[in-house]
C-alpha cells in the first residue's frame, strides 16, 4: 500500500476503508504478502487489531514453536471445552499449503527433466550410430584397398 503514500512514511497518517465513517491510524508497515497465491502478483491490504475489525469470517490463524499438529489438537480440545457445539475443521499446516500452491509448478519441472533427459539419451544414441557407421565404413573401405579420407 506504500504506493497510496507516493513512496513518502505513512505512520502517523490516518484512514477509513468506509467514506470516512471510520478512522484508523497506520501504526507499522509489513512486506508484500502474496496472498492469493505464489504466482500472483501481492495486492495492497491491511491489516487490523481483531477487536478494532469486523471478526475473522471464522478464520484463525495460529502460530507455535513446536509440532503444529500437536497444536492442532490441543486448540480442537480448547475449544470444545469453551464451546461444545463449536467446530474446528480444515487445519492445515503452512507447509502443507505452500506444497498445494507448489504442485503444479513441481510436476512440470519434473516432467521437463524427463523430457530433457530422455531428449539427451536419444542424442547420444544418434551420435553413438553415426560414429558406429562411420567406424564400419571406413573399415570396408580400407579392405578394398582404400588409403583413407581424402
């Protein structure tokens, strides 16, 4: 969003993502996240204290130290003692989304080293015939009685 600013600080400026019903004040500035997907370009955003916004949509996000399965679990049974009725599902670790975003760039890079490779084997095969024939020709022709390449 530093382009809405023209390059210049904007901490300590104030805006409203509303017509100017409301106001909030840029307190920090973060890089450029790519939030939509790692071949897509990152588009401005901001970002705002949970009480001071309309709530996560039913989104959280959760980071920890250790195995972030085991944080899983143990936020699902947090949970189900506040709220019995509440449900927590699609947990995915970080890891496991950049691999999903990662698939299709993978596989066509393996599928281009195959490619690469097999186009390599069947080069050498080719020249190996040619060197192979030139050899056996040679061979004949010097049994007739040739002296060698003019």
């Amino acid at each position: 969003m530093m382009r809405f600013w023209n390059q210049r600080d904007p901490i300590g400026s104030r805006i409203s993502t509303d017509n100017g019903q409301t106001w909030a004040t840029v307190v920090g500035i973060v890089g450029d996240v790519k939030q939509f997907g790692l071949d897509r370009d990152a588009v401005a955003q901001m970002y705002a204290p949970l009480t001071q916004s309309q709530g996560l949509g039913g989104l959280a996000l959760v980071r920890t130290n250790g195995d972030p399965l085991a944080a899983a679990r143990m936020l699902r049974e947090t949970v189900r003692t506040l709220d019995a009725d509440m449900l927590v599902e699609n947990v995915r670790t970080l890891e496991e989304i950049r691999n999903r975003y990662l698939a299709t760039p993978r596989v066509t890079a393996t599928l281009l080293f195959v490619f690469a490779a097999l186009a390599l084997v069947v080069t050498m095969t080719g020249i190996t015939d040619v060197i192979a024939t030139s050899v056996s020709h040679s061979g004949v022709r010097r049994a007739d009685g040739a002296r060698g390449e003019p």
